[in-house]
C-alpha cells in the first residue's frame, strides 16, 4: 500500500495533535527543538508515523501500533535523511531509546555512547567519533593531563581564572570550547576571545569540542520524564562521551565552575563528582571568582551588554574581551544581544 510523507508545519494543528498522540504511545513528548518534522498519512490521511530533525540531528520518531513492521520507520529515516542532504547536513546524529540501537543500527547509524537502560547516541558515520578521537590523540602530552569544557559567552574574567586555576594544577590543560552555534555569541568569537584570554598560559592546548560534547540544545529531552531527569540524563550521556575522550588523552581530572544559584549545574556537577571518579577521572569543584561580593557571571555580562552599559563589563572581563565588544567588528554580535529577549540563560 503506498503511503504520503510530507512536512508538517507549525499551523497544522491537526497532524501536530495526531503526532503527539503517536508520540505519546512511545512514551515520548514533543520535542521543544525541532526545525523540521515530518507525517507519513494513510489512504484516508491519518498520521501513521512521524519523525523530525534538529540541526544535524533526527528525533522524535513514531509509528502507529496498527502499522508496526510495515518497515514504515525506515522510509520516514530515509526521508529525513534526504532532507538533510539537501540543506548541505551530511553527517547526522540520532537518539533513540536501547530497544531500537539495532534498528538503526541497520540503516547505517553507529554507537558513540549509552546511558544503560534511557537511550543511545548514534551517528551515521562509521570512522565518526574514532576519527574525532585519533585527530586529539595527536595532542596528547607527556606529564599529568586534566580538562575543562567551557561556553564562554562570553569569555570573562570568572572563565580565566578558572582556566588559570586548572592549569596551575597539571602540565597540560586541555580545554574544550562548546562549538555549537546556539549562543548569542558566535562561535567563532567566543573561540577568539577564548584564545586571547588564555594565552599567557602555554600549558592550555583549545579544542573545539565538534558535535561530540553535547549541547543542552542538541540533547533530546524527549525521553524523559520531568526536569531533573532530563538534566541527569544529559549529564551522564555527555560524561560517557567525555571519557572515551578523557582515555585518549590520558585525562585525570575535569575541572568545573561552581554554580551554587543554577539547579541545573549544580545537579550536573553532583553527577560529575560521583561518576568520573569511577572511570579514574577526579572532579575538581572551582569556587567562582567574585567582584564586588557578586559571582562573575558571563549572564550579567550579557545583561550589560543588552542594556548598553559597555563601560560596566570592564571590571568582569579581560580587557581582549573589553577591547572586542569596544570594536566595530562586535557592532552584529550586540545588536543580536540588544534584541534578545532573555540574555540571562544559556
């Protein structure tokens, strides 16, 4: 029987509804990041199956239970995948819960981490991560080894001294810039000033962290079943990511920012601290640098920013970051930020 796929928009109330309730008999929601999605409609056009993307990822899929092993979830991916080549996204990154690996699994996706028993991270590139890992293998240095993973949007005074701090404690440094363009600052200057800020410090060898260290904006909350399981589920996802890293590199300790207002730090911190020690990898906890009795926040930079009031981030940024933001060249980047409605989160 030959059924319809075509995308759903965000006006179609209807196929949004009955997409909702497929999704719900997989015990699965909506995803609030989605950029594309679509329907495979029967005969008489009801929703059968579903599946959408997020940048270079695919998620949310479905298939109504009277239909399963039709082999309709195969052309949905297929689908989904010709979309994605036609935007000029060839590598792709997919969740999906244990249960369905192997099918994926067969259609060409490859593991790069689980979490045991909520889901598995998967890309469509056979020499993906293993290729990501010999590319850091080349940077390994002799000696004792310990990372940072950091946004820096932007990169503050808070940042440096963490940075200055983990790298008076070990011979190489190896800190991980979050690469994804889902800030208010671009990548590409967050990575500058990052180097800027860092390079009175010849232990500190940058990397970009690639699609692999996962974004809270690429992970898919969708599984999950309240907040704190979403945070714990990113957390353990990214750290199981993170120490196949950590073993390429010869990694011994993570150091991170203490963040005692945020749950959601707070919560991934407290996983850090109990599951890297399991895999060899101490979890060292930086008290924030603090100006005026306040933290140093790169949010009050970007709240400064937002409210033009340039010459009152001085005091909380190096003065390369200053000297950027007091430049023509950041005129796009603070126009972006005055237009957004909220600069505090992430």
């Amino acid at each position: 029987m030959a059924y319809s796929i075509s995308q759903v928009y965000p006006g179609d109330k209807r196929a949004l509804a009955a997409i909702d309730a497929l999704l719900e008999q997989e015990g699965i929601r909506r995803d609030r990041n989605l950029d594309y999605i679509c329907a495979m409609y029967d005969e008489d056009y009801r929703v059968i199956a579903t599946g959408s993307c997020f940048g270079c990822t695919l998620r949310c899929f479905a298939v109504s239970a009277a239909h399963q092993g039709e082999g309709l979830l195969n052309e949905i991916v297929t689908h989904l995948m010709e979309v994605q080549h036609e935007r000029g996204i060839f590598q792709l990154f997919l969740y999906t819960k244990e249960s369905a690996a192997r099918f994926f699994g067969d259609l060409g996706f490859y593991e790069i981490a689980r979490v045991d028993g909520t889901l598995v991270f998967m890309e469509n590139r056979r020499d993906g991560f293993a290729g990501y890992l010999r590319s850091l293998e080349k940077k390994r240095r002799e000696g004792r080894s310990a990372a940072l993973v950091m946004n820096a949007n932007p990169f503050t005074l808070g940042h440096r001294y963490l940075v200055e701090t983990a790298a008076g404690a070990c011979d190489t440094l190896h800190l991980f810039l979050v690469s994804e363009d889902a800030s208010l600052v671009p990548f590409a200057v967050r990575k500058k000033l990052v180097e800027a800020g860092v390079a009175h410090l010849p232990n500190v060898v940058c990397h970009d962290s690639g699609p692999y260290i996962i974004s809270s904006a690429t992970f898919p909350s969708y599984f999950l079943k309240d907040e704190n399981a979403v945070i714990e589920g990113h957390a353990r996802l990214d750290l199981a990511v993170f120490i196949k890293i950590a073993r390429t590199l010869g990694i011994t300790a993570r150091y991170v920012g203490e963040e005692p207002a945020s749950l959601v730090t707070g919560l991934y911190n407290q996983i850090m601290a109990q599951q890297l020690p399991t895999a060899g990898i101490d979890c060292v906890i930086i008290p924030r640098l603090e100006a005026e009795g306040a933290p140093i926040s790169a949010s009050t930079v970007r709240r400064l920013l937002h409210e033009e009031r340039l010459e009152e981030i001085r005091p909380l940024v190096p003065e390369s970051t200053y000297a950027y933001f007091a430049s023509p060249e950041a005129q796009p980047v603070l126009e972006r930020i005055r237009r957004a409605g909220d600069v505090v989160h992430y």
